[in-house]
C-alpha cells in the first residue's frame, strides 16, 4: 500500500478515501514533501532526510496502529481464561495463579 499512496503523494494526488491513520499521515507528509521540494523550497539531501524521519515515525505508527486493533480481543481472551481459572478451585488456590490474577486486575 505504501508505494501506491508514496506514488500518488508524489503526483500531488488527493489523500485517498477509506486509508488509515498511518497511511494518510505518510501521504500527506510525502505530498508536502515533494511539493516543497518541487517549489525548490527544501534541498535533495534535506528531503531525503526528512522522508527517512517520515518512514521511521510511519512504521512506529502503523505497528502502534496494529497492537490498538488488537487489544479488545486480547482482553477478551484474558477474561475468558480468567473466569475459566476463577471456576477452578485448584487453580484459584495456587498463590502464583492468584498473584497473576491480582498483577491483571489489580484486585
């Protein structure tokens, strides 16, 4: 996805509709990239310096990104497994599986 929305970004082509968080902010930093470049606002070696901080900071979003899409079903599975422990009174019992309940609860 990355190198049609870096294509477009440097056609000065309008942000997509429908593209995610971390993809629309890469577009719109590479659009403002090139276009300042192309008004010879910004040197070749600035630009290059500066696209390389966007693709750091895209990759750390988009993955950041990814964990947020994730977490509702890891909590799900955490109070399911939980809840599968509570109905246990062996493992309820066991003062490592009860600490390990109190550290995700807090209770």
């Amino acid at each position: 996805m990355a190198s049609t929305l870096e294509k477009d970004a440097f056609l000065g082509k309008p942000l997509p509709s429908g593209v995610s968080l971390p993809d629309s902010y890469l577009f719109l930093c590479l659009r403002s990239l090139y276009a300042a470049h192309r008004r010879d606002a910004i040197s070749i070696e600035d630009a290059e310096r500066e696209k390389k901080d966007i693709m750091q900071f895209y990759e750390k979003l988009k993955f950041s990104s990814e964990l947020y899409d994730r977490v509702p079903a890891l909590f799900n599975r955490i109070e399911v497994a939980a809840t599968a422990v509570r109905k246990d009174s062996e493992l309820i019992a066991n003062e490592k599986i009860s600490a390990l309940l109190n550290a995700i609860y807090g209770v």
